[in-house]
C-alpha cells in the first residue's frame, strides 16, 4: 500500500539535505561552507486507524496522517470522509 494519507492525500516528499563543514565565524572559525547537496526524503506521519462513524453506524480502516485525524476530530468523521469522496 503506498504511503499515502486517504483523506488529504498527503504523500512522501523529496528534498535536499545540505552538509556543512568548519566551523562557525561566531566560534573562531573561518565560515561554515557547503560541501553536498544530498536528495532525502520526507515522510508523512501516517496511522492505520478504525474510524468509527454514527450515522452509519460501521467502522472504517484507513490510513490517516496526524493532520487528518485532527480534521476528523474537528468535523466530524462523516463530513470530512463524505468530503474527502470515502462515504
């Protein structure tokens, strides 16, 4: 299953990560200098959670990033799953 959130269709990002080497003008060096750009990766935080919706009165399994669940918590699990085109 891909790494991404059901509701906001938050997925995994690439980045770039910068290395450093010296040391810091402020602590008596010469300057701080870019030696490599490295490529990363940034994962979003996600959850498998049953989410329990009354109107239906069913579970539903999903997998959730952290913003999701609180957009849930704020509107409700059947507005927002409506919303997202789940329900």
């Amino acid at each position: 299953m891909a790494r991404i959130c059901s509701i906001r269709g938050t997925r995994v990002r690439s980045g770039g990560r910068i290395h450093r080497s010296g040391l810091a003008k402020k602590k008596g060096g010469i300057g701080r200098h870019v030696t490599k750009v490295v490529k990363r990766t940034v994962s979003p935080n996600l959850q498998t959670k049953r989410i329990w919706v009354p109107e239906l009165g069913i579970y539903v399994r999903l997998k959730l990033s952290c913003r999701a669940l609180k957009t849930i918590n704020k509107n409700g699990a059947f507005t927002t799953l409506k919303k997202a085109g789940i329900l």
